[in-house]
C-alpha cells in the first residue's frame, strides 16, 4: 500500500454532523481517486480513505436509512 500525502487537504465537516459537537465526520474534497475521512475531534487517530465508488456506496446507503 502507498503512502497518501493529506497534509495539503482542506478538510470540511460533513453535513451530517450535528451542532453540539458530536458525530464530528471531516472529509477532504477534490482528491482524484479517494475521499479522506477522519474524526474531527480527534484527527490525529488518523484517516480512513475510501475509494470513491465506495464512498458513493456509503452515502447512498447512508441518506436510505434517514426516510
């Protein structure tokens, strides 16, 4: 596996979160093959990076259980 470089990421908190302070998910846009994920409270424990049909996946999979 190679070493991704995210030190030049923006991250953003998702949408998703909630205002309180909880449930803090960060992703980093515009990386051409992947999108990084990460906790924003605690965004040294590190990064999870799905692919983005996984991630697609993932969102879609995720807003089904909202309705």
């Amino acid at each position: 596996m190679r070493a991704i470089d995210l030190s030049s990421v923006t991250w953003r908190k998702s949408s998703y979160s909630n205002s309180d302070g909880g449930n803090c998910l960060e992703v980093a846009d515009h990386h051409p093959s992947l999108v990084p994920v990460r906790d924003s409270k605690d965004p040294a424990r590190g990064v999870l990076a799905f692919g983005t049909d996984a991630w697609g996946h993932f969102v879609r999979a995720y807003k089904s259980t909202l309705t």
